[in-house]
C-alpha cells in the first residue's frame, strides 16, 4: 500500500514564460518501492497555463554501471528507470545520450528507451542509422543497453542486468 506524497514546498513564483506572479510551484515528496525515494514537481501558471512536471531522485547511492543484453522480443518489454543523472549508452548502435542539466527522470521499458532515442536523434540519423534502431525495436538484432549513473539510482529490472560499480573519472 503507497502512502500520499508529502508536501514539501508550495510557493507562488514569477512565470518564466508570461513574467507574472501566477506560477503555483508544488514540490512532494513520494516512495516509489522499486525507485525509493523522489521529489515530484508540479508547477503551473494560472495566468498563461505554463506547466513544469519534473521527477527527481531524493537521495542517492554508489555510481553505477549498468548493462543489459537484449537478445530477443521479451527483452524489450523490460522496465528500465533512468534517473536525470543517466547516461544511456548502446555500442552497437553507436549510440551515447548524456544526461543535460535540465535532464528528467523515467520510467520506461527498453522499446521505450528506443523510441526516445529515435524522437530526439531522428533529424540527425541517415537510412542505416534509422534502419539499425528500427531493427533493434523490432527484435530483429542484439544489443547491449548500458546505463551510467553517478546518483546509482537507475535502475533495469531483470535477473540478466549487471551491475558494477561506476568509476568517476574527474578531469582537472
């Protein structure tokens, strides 16, 4: 049994898009059992109907890496959660998404991680590209979905996902 999300803080801000002091900010606190616990933001404007939704972790644990081999159809169906602080990496498809400053969190399955990808890469992508990502969705080749998490919170829910710990290399 889930608990109500908690109210964590609730304030009236200056809309960034129509620069009224209409903007209902509402952060809660909420325990997800197999995410832990997250900040959920919701924030709308009454005035010009402005809304930001964000989810983020509230704690954090040892970096991670996490990497998962889709073999087959059902693969694809595996539920993945990707904190804002993921970075997805696909080798054989040449692929890295780093996570941005405004990143958000999700929950998705792996199809659902292909779909995402192909959303924000498409303009960018030629035929063997499209056709590579298309395939993968379709089940039709194998590839290793990766997952690099320095908050340690994303998270591949199978029994074939490995997990190990995330070196974090600064640069000077």
């Amino acid at each position: 049994m889930s608990q109500e999300p908690k109210l964590l803080f609730e304030e009236t801000l200056t809309c960034p898009v129509c620069k009224k002091n209409t903007l209902h900010a509402r952060d809660y606190l909420y325990e997800v059992p197999i995410a832990g616990m997250l900040i959920l933001s919701n924030w709308v404007c009454e005035n010009c109907g402005y809304r930001f939704r964000d989810v983020k972790p509230y704690e954090t644990n040892k970096p991670k890496l996490i990497k998962y081999k889709v073999e087959n159809k059902d693969d694809l169906k595996t539920i993945v959660y990707r904190s804002p602080f993921g970075k997805i990496i696909i080798p054989e498809l040449e692929l890295e998404i780093e996570p941005a400053s405004a990143s958000q969190g999700y929950i998705t399955t792996v199809e659902g991680i292909l779909e995402i990808v192909l959303d924000q890469i498409e303009s960018y992508c030629d035929d063997n590209c499209m056709n590579m990502i298309n395939n993968a969705m379709d089940g039709k080749i194998s590839f290793t979905l990766m997952i690099e998490d320095e908050s340690g919170l994303s998270f591949i829910k199978s029994d074939k996902a490995k997990i190990e710990e995330l070196v974090i290399k600064y640069s000077h």
